[in-house]
C-alpha cells in the first residue's frame, strides 16, 4: 500500500505549512487583540484548531497510497 517513505514525508509537509499557517495567523492576532489575556485565550484556540487539523489530516492521508515523484529541485540523499 503506498510508499512508506512518501507517505511520511507527505506528513511532514503537511504539517510544515499548517503549522505555517497558525504561526502567520498568531503574529497577526497578537496585533490585533486589545490585551494579552484575549490573545492567551485565542493563541490557545488557534493552535488547538491547528494541531486537530494535522492530525485529521494524517488520518485521512493514511486512506491512500502515496509516491512521491521527485522534481528537478529536490535532493535526494541515499545513505548506504
């Protein structure tokens, strides 16, 4: 079912960029909210929502086969 290795790292660029993504809508939370006790109660949230959304979808990612097709840009590393 899949590559094992492509699925893990499809995982790990899945949570890369949500994880991206929570830490750009922080920075701007924190401008946004009035005092730091409203930005501790919505930092706590986002990243709850956050954290909840990379482990659906690993879940979800787990239902398929996955191969990774390498590009021009990527490297590739074979350790013996």
């Amino acid at each position: 079912m899949g590559d094992i290795k492509s699925r893990e790292r499809l995982n790990r660029v899945v949570e890369e960029e949500i994880t991206k993504l929570f830490e750009s809508i922080l920075d701007y939370a924190q401008v946004a909210c009035p005092t730091s006790d409203t930005y501790k109660v919505l930092r706590s949230k986002i990243l709850r929502v956050g954290n909840n959304c990379i482990r659906t979808i690993k879940t979800k990612i787990s239902h398929y086969d996955i191969g990774f097709v390498a590009t021009s840009e990527d490297v590739i590393e074979k350790i013996k």
